[in-house]
C-alpha cells in the first residue's frame, strides 16, 4: 500500500487517539508475518511458546515506541478571501 492510499484514512482521524489503531495495523503487519514463519519452522511446543513469549515482548516494544515517539505536522494553508466583496 503506498502512503497515498493512506493519507486520506489517517487524515481524518482527528486525534491521536483515534489514529492509533491505524498505526498499530501498519506497525504490526511485518512482525505478524515474521512471527508465522518463525512458529511454522518451530520443532516443537516449546520452542513455539519460546518464540511467542521473544515476538509478545517485541509488540510491546513496538507499540511503547509508537506510543512515545513524536509526530511532526506540516501543514499548507490557502484562502482566497475577497475583503471588497459584502
């Protein structure tokens, strides 16, 4: 997805908030796709919860740093006002 396509659904989030789970999603996609492979190529039930345990600590870590890291707004504003015209 390119960041065109996600510009509009983060834009009319009006909060922080409210854009966070968009973020998260975004975020979560690659680490999701790396913990699959990971679980798949497990041996056994062990390693599978010692992966889960290494991938849940790596979330939180992902999820702190969203949640903490700062976001920068630039914004462009153009108005046409006519002060003659009443």
């Amino acid at each position: 997805m390119s960041n065109r396509a996600r510009v509009p659904r983060l834009a009319q989030k009006l909060t922080r908030s409210a854009a966070r789970p968009c973020r998260m999603i975004e975020a979560k996609k690659p680490l999701k796709a790396k913990l699959a492979g990971e679980l798949a190529a497990a041996a056994d039930e062990s390693e599978r919860k010692e992966i889960k345990a290494e991938f849940e600590a790596r979330e939180r870590a992902l999820e702190h740093d969203i949640d903490h890291t700062p976001r920068e707004l630039s914004m462009a504003l153009a108005v046409k006002y006519n002060f003659l015209s009443k």
